[in-house]
C-alpha cells in the first residue's frame, strides 16, 4: 500500500492549507491542521506525489505564550524571517480587494522525499512597498484579526493562490485540494478562470461541475460554530459585487457565506478526517456526501531519536514504508522498555531546563499537549484532586506533563489553564504537574514520546480526529482516551490502551467520565505499569504494531491517491499515475 509510485516530474495535485508546519523556528501553524498539513506533505514527498502546495507566509505567527505563577497567559507576536529560512520567487500577481490592488509575491520551501522526490510549499506574502498599508499587514497574523481580516486573508489564499501557481507555470493541475474551509474560494477562481466574470450572468450547471471535477475538500470541524461564516455585506465590501452575485446566484451565499457549504458545492470529493467525524458531518451538511479518510502522522518526523535507532536494527524498511512497524510485534518487550526510558529521560530534562522540576524518571507520567479550549477538557483529570491524590498513595506515585496553548479571544481556554494551575498548588508535592509554555513542534515531539501515557479527554463529539495519540503510539505510549475522533478506530481495551467511558454512554457527562478514568488509572493501569512492567511494554509495543503500522500519512495520502484525487480528475476517467 505504501510502496513509491512513479509519476511525472510537473505537478498535478495543488494542496491549500492556511497553515502549514514545518518546523518549530517557521511559526506557520497553531496547531493539529497545519502539523496534518506538513506530515501530509513530507508523505507526499516520499511518495514521490506530483504536488505543490500554497499557504500565506504569516510573518508574525500564531503567536508566542509566557504563563504567570498563576497562569495566565501573556501573547507576543511570533515574529519570523520569510527572507532567512526561505527562497524568493520571481513572479508577482495582483488581485481585487476592495477595489484596490493588491500586490502578491510568493516564498518557496521544499520537502525532500526519502527517494529524492521534491514537493514545493509557496508562502504567499502581501508585505510589498507598493500595497495600500491595509493590504502590506493582510499575511501577517495567523488565524488573527477580525471578519474582515480573516475574508481578506482568505481571498489572498484562494484567488492569489491559483493566480500565483499560474503565474509560475502549473497549468498542468487537475486537482485542487483544500484543507478545510479557509480555502473555499479557489472555488470561484476557478470558475472565473475558465468562464470569466460578469456579473448578473447565470452560472449553469455544466460549469459549476467542470469546477467540481477538478476539486477536494477535506473538512475537519465537527461543530457548526466551528465553520468560517462572513455576513453578505463584507463579502460585497471584499471580494466585490460580480463575485458575491456569483456566490448567491450558487445558493451559497443568502445573508452570509458559509466557507465550508462553498468547498461542499463545488468539490467532486469529500471527505471527514476519521470514521465518526464523516458521520458527523454527514449528519451537519446533509444532501452532501461526506466520505472519510482518517488522519495520519509523518512516522519518522514525530518518532523519537531511540525509537528511530530501535526500528532501523530491527525493521530496516520501516522508513520507506511505515506498514512494516506491524511487524513491532516480534521486538522484545525489554528493548521497547530501554528505548522508552531514553525517550523519558530526553524529555525530563527538557522539564528541567525549562522550568527547573525535576521530575521522577521511574515514577508514572501521564501527558496532556494540546490547544487549550473548553471542549478538550484539560483540567476533567483534576475532577477530584482528592482522588487524584488518593491514587498516587494506593497505586503509585503519579506525575503530569501539560502544555497547550489558549487562543487570545478564547476566555474559557485561557481559564481552564489558570485550572490546572490551580490544580497543581493543591497537589502540591503529592503529585508533580508542571504545564509548559510555549507548546511547538519540537516540545510537542518531546512530550508525545516520554511520557508514559497519553491523555486525552474531549468532549464528545468534538474531537474530529486528533493525531497527538497518533504520534504517542508511535513511541510505544498508549492512549488513555475518551471514545471520540480516531481513537474509535485504535482502541482495543488493553492491547493499545484505555478507553475513558463507554462510547454508548451519554454525551456530555463529565462526571461519569471522570469517574472513569480515575478507576481505568486504580485499577487497571498504574498498577501494571510497576507491578508488571513487561507486561506494560506489551501494551506499547502493541500501540507500535497496530496503530504506528496504520495512522500515519503515508496510508493517509495512499488513500488520497486512490479515492480522492482519482475521483475528482475524472470520475476515475483519469487516474493520476
């Protein structure tokens, strides 16, 4: 399945995301959808698929997180250097915003694939002398501003998008795929591109499905809330009256202009980042169907340093193709043990550096990483600190890692922070937690691998499909989890990990499910992790075998290849190989 395909040297699949990661020094992401944006494009690479991708340059970041003794979160922009890390194209094209002009240039980086192969990400950049001040800010701030900000940036990613890939040659595309809603308006350039712009005109069918032929979206929001929404008047004021006459001459535009119902209306294929989430959004958009294709990780990129020297003595061909981690099933309990404990000791002193703890290498460490916002549920472990500490005298002591997070207008992620703050004075030296600022790619990475089990408890069924536990697996920690997101599809109650509740059981019971996962950690857990430990390795070689061999990208972008891409370039007609 995961074996190198040969295809020609010019692109033929173009990959819109708003945010792409790349490393930890290229501030480009927040948080899963742009980490799921970069794997998919080092999978690309090593499959030698004929794609390029475009994303905004976001000069600025998301931004940078320093937390007080209490918790509160203090942002600063994440100021970076396009010019230092980056190569600048020669081509420059204009679109309409406004009325006025705006000037677009375009930044490139390359994804080298382990056969050779390249996949080039352009970062558009409006920060040229000639543009309107307005417009020179517009690639700046990743997911900041307001409606109008975000419409703005949002056209430079749709319209200067298509218009900057023709403009360097790539008129050879039969795909466009977009990355969530944020990109729905290549949609319309599209259109526009083959049968011009007049405004008051009708749009016929035939040319609506010429577009969708050529077009896939993936969609990774499971609530309504969650979907890019701008009022009718601002889509006038931005994008002008021809294209907004377009938009509601569709039906996708009445009082306000749903991204996600644009993507929906005009791509060929559609898809969910996991089973549930496809049912899910099957059940938010009705009339549209909505396939699934679950999410994966880059294998190599997120597996830890002596997991990666593990694999090469024992299953030198993993790299090349990540189905041979199944075969983790024949390394020796003892050896998964050893490559953890270096993994724990990297990432405890880390802990050290940073904050100054020192941490307990031999006592059990449960991970939480991930964006700090009410849904995930950060804090549902401290339920019951009394429990907590309960658990910790009668199994074995406990000690956490938290790191996340919170959007600047989101109040209630930013609380839930100050919780586990909180939390964490009333355990007091009964059991360790220290929560890390400024969670990226290379702490992330770090956490997912030394810990002894990941954590995770979201509100079901929000999680669409989460890749943190994903990466754990990776690494031999299993997931402790509530039933949601792609953890439906990789658990097997003790061979993988823990389940947190029931998946039959009522929605929106945090108390059942806190009650839960204090008797899974009891009963069952803590205790075979120091009173069994090789029975515990057991576990995490099965999460190796099982879910290392099947949720990365490499199966993901496979599945692309053959249902997605195939589909929309021709209703099979034209197969991209």
């Amino acid at each position: 399945m995961n074996q190198i395909v040969s295809y020609p040297n010019s692109a033929t699949v173009a990959y819109f995301s708003m945010d792409v990661a790349i490393d930890s020094g290229i501030p480009t992401y927040s948080g899963g959808l742009g980490i799921l944006a970069g794997d998919m494009l080092r999978s690309a690479a090593d499959l030698g698929v004929p794609l390029v991708a475009v994303t905004l340059a976001h000069r600025k970041g998301y931004f940078d997180q320093r937390l007080d003794a209490k918790g509160n979160q203090v942002e600063s922009p994440s100021k970076w250097s396009p010019e230092s890390r980056l190569e600048l194209l020669a081509p420059r094209i204009s679109l309409s915003i406004e009325g006025r002009e705006v000037g677009v240039r375009a930044w490139q980086y390359y994804f080298h694939g382990i056969g050779g192969h390249v996949v080039p990400l352009l970062f558009l950049d409006t920060d040229l002398e000639e543009n309107d001040p307005r417009d020179r800010v517009l690639t700046d701030h990743l997911y900041g501003g307001d409606e109008h900000y975000r419409l703005c940036q949002e056209a430079v990613l749709g319209f200067g998008g298509v218009a900057m890939l023709r403009a360097l040659g790539h008129w050879g595309l039969r795909v466009f795929h977009m990355n969530e809603g944020h990109s729905a308006l290549i949609t319309l350039a599209l259109l526009e591109e083959q049968f011009g712009t007049r405004q008051a005109r009708a749009i016929s069918q035939k040319e609506v499905e010429a577009v969708r032929r050529q077009c896939v979206f993936t969609t990774h929001t499971p609530v309504a809330a969650g979907h890019d929404r701008f009022p009718s008047g601002l889509v006038h004021q931005v994008l002008g009256e021809a294209r907004a006459a377009a938009l509601s001459q569709m039906r996708v535009m009445n009082s306000e202009l749903n991204m996600t119902e644009l993507a929906l209306r005009l791509s060929g294929f559609v898809n969910g980042v996991s089973m549930r989430h496809g049912e899910v959004s099957r059940n938010l958009f009705p009339g549209y169907d909505v396939g699934a294709i679950t999410n994966g990780v880059h294998a190599v990129a997120w597996t830890a340093a002596s997991f990666c020297a593990l694999f090469d003595r024992a299953l030198p061909e993993w790299r090349r193709d990540n189905c041979y981690l199944r075969y983790a099933v024949g390394i020796p309990p003892a050896e998964i043990r050893l490559a953890h404990a270096q993994a724990k000791k990297d990432l405890l002193q880390q802990v050290r550096w940073l904050t100054g703890a020192q941490l307990d290498e031999k006592a059990f460490t449960l991970g939480f990483a991930r964006r700090a916002t009410a849904y995930k549920r950060a804090d549902l472990l401290f339920t019951d600190v009394e429990k907590l500490k309960e658990i910790a005298r009668r199994a074995g002591p406990l000690q956490l890692i938290y790191a996340g997070k919170a959007h600047p207008r989101d109040e209630g992620g930013k609380a839930i922070i100050r919780r586990i703050f909180e939390a964490a004075a009333a355990l007091a030296n009964e059991v360790r937690v220290v929560y890390l600022e400024n969670y990226d790619m290379a702490l992330g990475k770090l956490i997912c691998s030394g810990v002894d089990i990941w954590l995770n408890t979201p509100l079901r069924p929000h999680e669409a499909s989460g890749t943190s536990g994903m990466k754990a697996a990776l690494n031999g920690v299993p997931s402790l989890s509530v039933l949601d997101g792609w953890w439906i599809e990789g658990h097997i109650e003790g061979v993988t990990g823990w389940s947190i509740g029931d998946r039959d059981g009522a929605e929106n019971d945090s108390a059942a499910e806190a009650r839960s996962l204090y008797e899974k950690l009891e009963q069952v857990i803590v205790p075979l992790f120091y009173n069994q430990p090789d029975s515990y390795a057991k576990v995490m070689r099965s999460a190796i075998a099982m879910n290392g061999s099947f949720f990365n990208t490499q199966r993901m972008i496979s599945q692309y290849i053959r249902n997605a891409y195939t589909c929309a370039s021709g209703n099979g007609a034209q197969p991209l190989t």
